[in-house]
C-alpha cells in the first residue's frame, strides 16, 4: 500500500514544476554515485543526464558504474562505489535480491542508499519512481479505450527478477480483470523475458503466434524495447498496425511505432523529471536530511516482501496518436523523429 504520491506532469512546464526545494546552504563536495543495470537501454542516457546536472549544479561530485546486465558485477561496483567514498549511491538493481548483501554494506558503512526506479526491499533505503502498477493500470486501460476489450491477449513481460514486471502486471489485471473473468478476453500467452532485452521479446511473441495459429488479437507488453520485438515478429506474419501493442518509457522508436499505427500506446515516464527529482533528493540526503522528511515521501510496503520503505512515486502519461503533441511540444522528441515515415495528414501531430 501507497499513502501518498508525488504527482509531476510530463512535459517542459513539468520541468520547471517539479523543482524541488533543497536545503537552502547546501555544502559543496558530496559524492553523489549511480549503479545503473545497464547502460545499453535508451532511457537511461536520459536519466544519467538529469541526475548529473542535478548534482554538479550544487557542487556535489558525480560518480557511475554500469553493471552490464549482472548481478554479481553490480554487486562489486557497489561495493567499489562505498569504497570510493561515496556518500549516497542511487541503484537501478538487475537483481532485487541478490542486491540485498550491497544495500545492507552500504547501510554498515553509513552510505545512504535510494532505489531508482527499481524497488529494494531494504527499510533503509530511499525508493523514487513511477507509479508502476499505475502504469500497468494505464496500458490496460488504454487497450480497452482505444485498442480491443475483447479476444485472445497475449502478456510480454519484463524479467522475473525485477519486481517492476510484477507492479505492471499487478496494474494490468487489476483493469483486465473484470473481461477475463467475463470470458471477453483470454489469455493464451503470458511469459517473462530475460533482461527485457528485444530480442528476447520477439522470441517470446514468436513461439507466441506460432503456438496459437497467428490468432493474437492484442499485446501487452511491459516496455518500448520490448514492444518492439513484439511488433518484429507481428510484421513476419503480417500482423503488424492490425494487433494493438503496449509499452512503456517513451522511447523514439516506439513514438514513431505509435505514429505509424503499429504500437497503440507508450506510457511516457519522463526521466528527466524522475532523474531531477531523485538528483535533488540524493544532494538533501548527502547533507544530513532523513528520508521522512524527503518532500512528497510516503510509506510504500507493496514489495514481494512486504518490507516498508520511504517511497516518492511519479505520475506517468500515456501517449497515444491524439496526443503525441505532449512529447515533441515538452522537447522530449522532434517533430521529425515522431512522424518519420508517416502518411502525410494520416497524423495531427505529424501535419
């Protein structure tokens, strides 16, 4: 359960919206340090940027580390983060488990440490993200209003090991619930995909299509990278633009999928404002402010373990073809990168 939620729209004005107060005689020459997953996925690069403009515009130190896609590396480059001296780590776990022995040596060191969009159920640690059982909430309800209510589904998720595949899923059947129950949809494939890699995902959608006799009539799948190797495998079948297909992140791609007809929605979580929030968080941390007292915190105990932690959650959008204006007007992505290969007028953001 969640108490309360920082609520930050997507979009320029957003970004100037959600600054947040910091701690008006902020000392300077904090070390302020990242674990990132992976470096390979788009979104990050974005959020790397937020946060270190963030941190270095208040004289603070930024430090990264990109696990790579392993657990066992991100546990030793947190553990080189705490030896460098880092005073708060910011940690986009691979592996919300396995990351546990890292959280608690950090906790042992006195390094401060905030789960970054990924949940660790550690009581000592800061969690900033979306609301992901929001947007799971968002992507189904988004394929009842514009895409089908009705036929055989098919669920893409993310990887086992990342809670944030289960939240969105949550968040899903909590809106499907009611038609599958009703017998107006079936699910006839759910599967998890390792390290919600594309590739991966258009295996998955694959073995999908052939298993049921191509007759998919609509996909979630949890995220952008993903999506789009739903949609690879959709158009080896000639599927593609007549199966509606979620996702999430706002990735270029998938903005320009949404425009050209074969993606119906991707939920847009601005990373820029994720990133400056848990930037501006990090600097109050460093300098001595408890995560209670953290502006917009909640109490949030929805993780697999039940484990309470101080939590901000963030709004998403969900962007469909009638309101792709939100992301180029915000200088998320340009007109051109939206509307490329779109039939002239087919479009009203691409007119």
């Amino acid at each position: 359960m969640y108490r309360k939620i920082l609520t930050l729209a997507a979009g320029a004005a957003a970004l100037a919206a959600a600054s947040l107060a910091t701690t008006p005689a902020m000392a300077a020459g904090k070390n302020i340090c990242v674990s990132w997953k992976t470096f390979q996925e788009e979104r990050w690069k974005t959020d790397e940027a937020a946060i270190k403009a963030v941190v270095e515009a208040a004289g603070n130190k930024f430090f990264s580390a990109d696990a790579q896609g392993s657990a066992a590396k991100q546990q030793a480059d947190i553990e080189g983060l705490i030896t460098q001296g880092c005073n708060v780590i910011l940690v986009v776990a691979f592996d919300s488990d396995a990351i546990l022995p890292a959280f608690q040596a950090a906790a042992d060191a006195g390094v401060k440490m905030i789960s970054y969009d990924v949940l660790v159920e550690h009581p000592d640690a800061l969690y900033v993200t979306f609301d992901n059982v929001g947007v799971g909430r968002l992507m189904a309800s988004t394929m009842l209003e514009k895409g089908r209510q009705d036929g055989n589904f098919a669920f893409i998720k993310g990887d086992k090991g990342d809670p944030n595949a289960t939240f969105l899923f949550q968040g899903i059947m909590e809106v499907l619930k009611p038609n599958i129950d009703a017998g107006k949809i079936k699910n006839v494939c759910e599967t998890f995909t390792d390290g919600w890699r594309p590739d991966a995902a258009q295996k998955n959608m694959e073995q999908c299509l052939t298993s049921v006799n191509n007759k998919v009539d609509a996909v979630i799948s949890q995220n952008d990278g993903m999506a789009g190797g739903v949609v690879a495998a959709l158009e080896a079948q000639g599927l593609a633009g007549t199966v509606p297909v979620t996702g999430q992140d706002g990735d270029k791609a998938a903005l320009n999928r949404v425009a050209l007809g074969t993606q119906l929605v991707s939920v847009w979580k601005d990373s820029r404002v994720l990133g400056k929030a848990a930037a501006e968080f990090a600097n109050m941390i460093a300098e001595g402010k408890a995560n209670t007292d953290i502006p917009g915190v909640g109490k949030f105990n929805s993780g697999a373990k039940g484990v309470e932690v101080n939590a901000v959650l963030i709004a998403p959008n969900p962007i469909t073809r009638a309101n792709l204006n939100d992301v180029i007007g915000g200088g998320w992505v340009t007109k051109e990168e939206v509307c490329a290969g779109v039939a002239a007028g087919s479009v009203d953001a691409c007119k």
